[in-house]
C-alpha cells in the first residue's frame, strides 16, 4: 500500500474531526419538539446496520449506488441548511451528487472518489453533529460501538459480507468508504468507521468537557495512525475492521469518565458554557451544609415552646409564630441570606 | 426518538379516524417533553405542534378543518346517540341522524341546559364506557354538577395536563406548584399534582385554607435539595386570590417576602385591577385561563391583545344568544356553548352544552397572534338572566375591586331590573365614604355601567345575600397564625 496515502489517512481522519468539531460549536441544528436518544433507538440503528449490508448484497451495484447517492444527496442538504438556508442548500447538495454521477457515467474514477470522499466528508460531518445535538449520550455511542465492534468482526473476519460489499461497490459513484487510492487494495475507512471516529470526539466533549474530546481525538487518530503503519510495514494486509480497535477504546472511555464525573453534562449546560463537574454518587450525597448547621445552632434559653427560628449564616436571625412570619422577619434583617426554618 | 415518533404518529391516526387514544401514546409524548427539557432547556423547533397547543390550527388549511370539525362532530353525535340515555332519546324524538350532521344542521341539535346534566348525570354516560371518577363542580350557583370520567381520560388530561404545565406555565424541576383550590374539587387537584410533578416540580396542596395560613405557608423557606427556596408557583381561584391580596396589602407584606414567579387563577372572573393589585403584592405575573369540568380537556387561553382563544382541537365551540340560542352576532354577548370531542372524551358525553359562561364576540376578524384560533374576550360572568348580560360581573369586579376602600374578596350584588334602575350594593370597610362612593359612580359613568344607583354598606348583614365565591368554601385546619401568642422578633 502506498505509505503516503496512509498516512495522509491519518491526516484526514484528524481534519474531518477536526470539521465536525468546528461545525459543532459554530452551527446550531435543528431538532425536533420532543424526543431524546433511547436505548431502543441504539438498537433500531444497530438493526439496521448489520441488515443493511446484507440487503444491498441482495441488489445489483448501480442499485447501491442510487440509493447511497440519495442517503449523501440528503445528508448533505441537511448539513448544509442550517448554514445557508433549506432552499439554497438543496442546490450544492444536487449539484454535487448530479456532477458525481456525471464523472461516473464519463468514466472518470478518479473524479468520482474526489466526489464522493466530498461528499462524505459532509454528509459525516452533518450526521455526527445531528446526532451530538440531539442529545444522544455517550453511554449510546458506547453502546453502538460495541455493538459495531461484534458486527465488525463477524462480517469482516469470520464472514465474506465486508469483503463482498466493499467488492460490490468499489469504484463506483457514492461508495460509502472514504477512499484515497483506488484498485484491488484501497487506502479507505468505511463510513460506519469514519462516523464513530468523528461521533464520539464531539459527544465526549458535550457530555464530559473539551480534555476528554481532545482525547477521544486523539485516540481516534492514533488508532487510524497504527493501523496505517501496520498496512505500510506489511503487518496487515487485508481488510482491517478499524472498529475492533476503536470500538473497545470509545467503551473504555465512556467508563473512565462516568466513573470520574459520576454523570454527564447535559445539552443546555454545554451551551451555556457550564464547566463539568464530578456530581456526587446517590449514596455520597450529603445532607445540606446550612440544614445541619441549622440543627446545630443552640436555641436561646427562654424561648417560648411553638416558636419559629429562621436561622442563617450559623445564627439565629429571627423568631416568629410562624415559619413565614419567621422567614419574613429574617429577611427584612438580611435579604441574602438563605434561611432555614426550625421550631422549638 | 423512534418512539415518541411513532407515539406521535399513533395519536395523530386515531386524531384522524377519530378512533380511541391509547393514554400511552400521550404519557410518552409528555414523558418525552420533560426528558427534551432536561437535556436541552428547552423544546425543538415546531413545539406548537404538540397536543393541546395552540399552533397545530395555524398549519391547517380551513377546507381539512371544516372536514375534521364535521367527521370530530358526527363521531361525538354517532357515540352520544348510540350509548347515552339523554341524547338516544332527544335524537329519536327529532328524527336527526348523526350521520347526516355538518357544522350547519348541528345547529337543529337541541342545546343541552346545565340543568339536565345536573339533574341527572348517568344519562349522559356512555354504556360502552367504564367510569372511574366522579368530578364534582364547585357549585357556587347552586347544586354542584357531577361528571364522570373513565381512567383513559384521565390519562390522558393528565398527559395533556403535563405537556401544557411544561410548556404553558413553564413549570420545571427547581419549581415548586402550591395548589390554594378546593380540596374537594377532585379532577383539578389530581391534574395539578400529577402534571406538576410528571414535569419533575414538587407540589403543595394548601386547599382553601384560611388565607392567613396559606400566605405564611407561601413565605415560609422550603430548605429542599435542587429547589428554589421559596413556593415559585400558585394556582387559586380570584376570589381566594383576593383574599391573599388584602391580607398581604393589610398585614405589611412584601413582594420580596415571597419566592413567587407565577400566579395562575381560574374558576372565576378575574378583574384587571384584582390582577394588578396581585402582581404588586406578590412580585409575580399573574395569568389565567378558562377550563371547566364538563368540557374538559377544551380550554381557552388569553393572548396580549385581550382575546380568550378557544382551542378546537378538543371541541367544537358555539357563542349562543342564552335567551334565543341563535348565534350571537359580531360584538354581541353570548353564552359559550361546547361540545367536547370523542375520542378525547369517551365517558360523560356533552353535545352543545350551555356552560352558563358569557362572553363577547369581537366586533372584527382578530390579527393577533393567536388568531387561527376561535376568539371571544375574556369570560364576563355566568348568566343568571338578562341583567347578568347588561351589568356582567366583570364590570362591576372592574369597578370596585379597583377601590381598597373596598374589602377583598368584594361582596356586592345587584337589585332591581332594568326598567325600574338597577342598584349596586357594595359592602365597603367604613361608612361613611362618600370619596369612595363618587369615585365609583364616576368610573361607573365612565365605564358606560346602566346603574341607576350605588349603595355601600360596612355591615355584611345590612347588605341584600351576595352569591358565594370560592374563597367561601373555607377547609378547617387545627393550626392557626392569628391567635399565635409567640412575637416576632430579629436579630437574637
């Protein structure tokens, strides 16, 4: 295999992480009114990757490439519209799919992996980012990952079903593989690689701050880093299902960090630029500071029985008959301080 | 995301073939919305579109919404006809066919008074339903009106309940809903608690307590984890509203005493002073709506422009002279006249049932925001004969609520007839007031009133019987915050 273009590989997997990071923090998407990501939506979406391939098996190759080419055309509207508008983005996403097919039928291979890889690389882009603003978690990424990784190595090296679908659809307009060399051996990353490589970055950094998707980065990066020198020293030399390494590492990661954080940070607080912080475990929740502080403040001696302490800063602010009276006396004397109500 | 999609596509099906709603499918959609809300702060685009929200109208082109009004009216009538007691007997009388009704010749299906409800609720029950709860008015016009509801509609107002809690009042988890209405009054009290606390919001039940222990439990601290430190929300009734008002203005309360951040009334005319005298003593905007049992789960919500927009997403709505029960015209005052739909209602079925409530229609086609919606103004008051139309409650809650010379919740009734001259009795807290009183009959003149006099009283039994108000139906507690011989005292 051609060591340059693996590592350029490399070099593309980190920029398209790179893009989907830009568009993430840049272009807002839109949602629907109600709904967030459920296990049942991870399995729907594992159902229909493990069945996928096996139905375009079932079609002849121009037939693959017609609905891909649909699947990009889309993806790439929609990634495009927030950006520039629903109408407008319909006219590179036609564009661009219309002058794809075109080189196609003009014979022109080289073309039609430059076009194809564009749109890719948009339609990952857009895709990712849908899914990481629509709330899906990284315990979903994880599990879609894993649930990848077992696919992953049934159909790459216990079965024929990678190799007969890459076979099917090489060389031909809207292939989903990322491809920069052609032939028998192409230097490629499939798409269901590509998207957890630039997915699980953005998720990461959503869910648990900017260090762990700089790291999921970089993971990625690195993995597709050490399995390019492994094509260029010889080690590998037939398909490599990618996800048999990543897919473990995206579920390790989201251990780490649920373990360090003991939760995530939702939507709204990313947005709102609010930092991520370890929440405390149900069985490490601790009473309020100021309740126990309450209790402990020594009632003054002579107090009638049935009367009302509103008590703050360690001190008693205020009595009353009731707790509102209490409350309301205490808060003439200080308007800031939260107050606890006790009665003796 | 699949499957509150397909919950979705589940509800608008059986919307469409008007075919029973499996509670489910809007639990989910609700249950949906509080995760959308927890995840992101706020919901998608087009969440107008939701159940029971006010923007699925504007999306409909006016010929499909005549087409559903008539298939939602034939269903409703088909279901009355075949399992109802009153309505097989009325029809049969009349020789209508369901079948053959359209929004025109719905017109010839008799108005159903209140009173034949009242009389003699089973009649009006469904033989193909299983009733589960009797929900009772209030009856402060009389007996009170019985209205029995199966567990699926239960549900479902509950999950129609939540989605508007979340998206109506703004209710979140941080928030905590004091429910100051009858304990008795059961559906309200059940929907209050479930949708408050479906949103993830803790929730208070004060009933109609003395007002003076429900202002305390307001201002009192609530010390809960992940909770405002104060009650943020109350829903009463304006009457019961009042009476918190004149305690708060006559005991030296403070806005900032509250944690208020949401005052919703209902049940009652609530006048534009009482509102604004709420806001001042409370710090917190004060909104309303219109609902009632009968009708339930239709409701109206007010816009800027002063409109009450009548959903028609639940139910078919008619302005009826109360006297002729032909439409009322343009600018005239009417009766709101309902129909609650099957499948949103499946157990007491209503058709064309005279709510009693008057309002008016607007004199132009309304441009404001909410205008794909029915609109009337605001309701006026209940008819109780043609003076409750010439001098509605609303103009007299208006004028005297306006005064603080006038005891809140303001007791005034009227004598006499139109021909003879109507007299405004008021009862006011001393005598004389004669300030008081040529301020009135000044803003009375102002305000168009056709009163051929005001009378104040400072005694409640010199004044002729007023009608009861909600805060009249006092619940009895053992505490009390009146006879309390503790003092208050700071800074020990």
């Amino acid at each position: 295999m051609n060591p340059f273009a693996l590592v350029a590989l490399s070099a593309c997997a980190a920029a398209m992480i790179g893009a989907a990071a830009a568009y993430f923090v840049r272009v807002r998407m839109p949602r629907p009114p109600v709904g967030v990501y459920a296990a049942s939506d991870i399995a729907f979406l594992s159902v229909g990757v493990v069945v996928a391939p096996l139905l375009y098996l079932s079609l002849s190759g121009a037939a693959v490439s017609a609905v891909f080419g649909l699947v990009l055309g889309l993806a790439v509207q929609f990634t495009l519209a927030p950006v520039c508008g629903g109408r407008w983005a319909w006219a590179p996403a036609l564009a661009a799919t219309a002058v794809t097919a075109a080189f196609a039928f003009a014979d022109r291979p080289v073309a039609v992996r430059v076009c194809t890889d564009l749109l890719l690389v948009v339609a990952v882009v857009g895709v990712a980012n849908l899914w990481a603003q629509s709330g899906m978690r990284p315990v979903h990424v994880a599990a879609f990952a894993a649930v990848l990784t077992g696919y992953d190595l049934v159909a790459t090296t216990l079965t024929r079903v990678t190799l007969d679908f890459a076979t099917q659809v090489q060389g031909r307009p809207f292939a989903p593989m990322f491809a920069l060399t052609g032939g028998d051996r192409p230097v490629a990353i499939g798409l269901g690689d590509l998207l957890l490589l630039v997915l699980f970055p953005l998720v990461a950094t959503r869910a648990f701050g900017r260090r762990a998707g700089l790291l999921a980065a970089s993971v990625g990066v690195g993995v597709t880093g050490v399995v390019s020198a492994l094509f260029a020293v010889g080690a590998l030399t037939a398909g490599f299902p990618l996800l048999t390494l990543l897919g473990p590492l995206i579920v390790a990661q989201h251990l780490v960090w649920t373990r360090r954080y003991g939760g995530e940070r939702r939507t709204v607080d990313w947005r709102a630029g609010t930092p991520v912080r370890a929440r405390p475990r149900d069985e490490q929740a601790l009473p309020a500071a100021e309740l126990t502080a309450a209790l402990a403040v020594p009632v003054p001696d002579g107090s009638p029985e049935g009367t009302w302490f509103a008590v703050g800063e360690g001190r008693v602010l205020a009595t009353g008959p009731t707790p509102g009276q209490a409350r309301r006396a205490a808060g003439r004397q200080a308007p800031e301080v939260p107050v606890v109500i006790r009665m003796v | 995301m699949f499957g509150t999609a397909l919950s979705q596509l589940r509800y608008g099906m059986a919307i469409l073939r008007n075919r029973r709603i499996r509670p489910q499918d809007l639990e989910r959609i609700a249950r949906d919305l509080v995760a959308t809300l927890a995840e992101f702060g706020e919901p998608g685009a087009d969440s107008a579109l939701l159940p029971g929200q006010s923007g699925q109208a504007a999306q409909i082109d006016p010929e499909v919404r005549g087409t559903v009004t008539r298939r939602s009216l034939r269903a409703t009538a088909r279901s009355a006809v075949r399992h109802t007691a009153y309505y097989h007997r009325i029809f049969g009388e009349l020789g209508l066919d369901p079948d053959g009704l359209d929004a025109e010749s719905y017109a010839r299906v008799p108005v159903t008074p209140k009173k034949a409800l009242r009389s003699m609720p089973t009649a009006f029950v469904s033989s193909a339903a299983v009733p589960a709860l009797m929900a009772l008015t209030t009856g402060t016009s009389g007996a009170p009106t019985a209205v029995w509801y199966s567990r699926a509609e239960l549900d479902t107002t509950i999950a129609l309940s939540t989605i508007s809690a979340a998206l109506g009042l703004g209710l979140r988890p941080r928030h905590t809903l004091a429910y100051a209405g009858c304990s008795r009054a059961t559906l309200p009290l059940l929907n209050a608690a479930e949708s408050a606390t479906r949103v993830g919001a803790s929730f208070v039940q004060f009933g109609t307590v003395d007002p003076a222990i429900a202002l305390d439990r307001l201002a009192a601290p609530l010390g809960l984890p992940g909770k405002a430190p104060q009650i943020t929300h109350l829903t009463a009734s304006a009457s019961y509203l009042a009476a918190l008002v004149e305690l708060a203005e006559r005991g030296g309360w403070r806005a900032a005493d509250f944690g208020l951040e949401s005052i919703g009334v209902g049940g009652e005319v609530l006048s534009e002073p009482l509102s604004r005298r709420a806001e001042a003593a409370f710090g917190a905007p004060v909104s309303t709506s219109y609902l009632m049992t009968e009708t339930l789960p239709s409701g109206a919500t007010p816009c800027p422009a002063g409109h009450l927009h009548h959903t028609s997403e639940f139910g078919h709505l008619e302005v009826l002279d109360p006297l002729t029960w032909e439409q009322a015209a343009p600018g005239a005052i009417g009766m709101i006249v309902h129909t609650p739909y099957v499948p949103y209602r499946e157990c007491t079925l209503l058709l064309r049932y005279a709510t009693g409530d008057l309002v008016r229609l607007p004199d132009s086609v309304p441009s404001c925001e909410l205008a794909h919606m029915p609109a009337t103004s605001a309701i006026l008051g209940r008819w109780t004969g043609p003076l409750s139309a010439v001098l509605p409650t609303r103009s007299v809650l208006d004028l005297i609520e306006a005064e603080p010379e006038v005891p809140l919740p303001a007791r005034y009734v009227l004598t006499g007839d139109t021909d003879s001259g109507v007299l405004l009795h008021v009862l006011v807290r001393s005598l004389p007031a004669a300030g008081l009183l040529g301020r009135l009959e000044d803003r009375a003149t102002a305000a168009g009133l056709p009163l051929a006099g005001i009378v104040l009283h400072d005694d409640r039994a010199d004044l002729p019987p007023t009608a009861p108000v909600r805060a009249d139906l006092r619940e009895h507690t053992f505490e009390s915050v009146r006879a309390a011989d503790i003092p208050t005292g700071s800074g020990i």
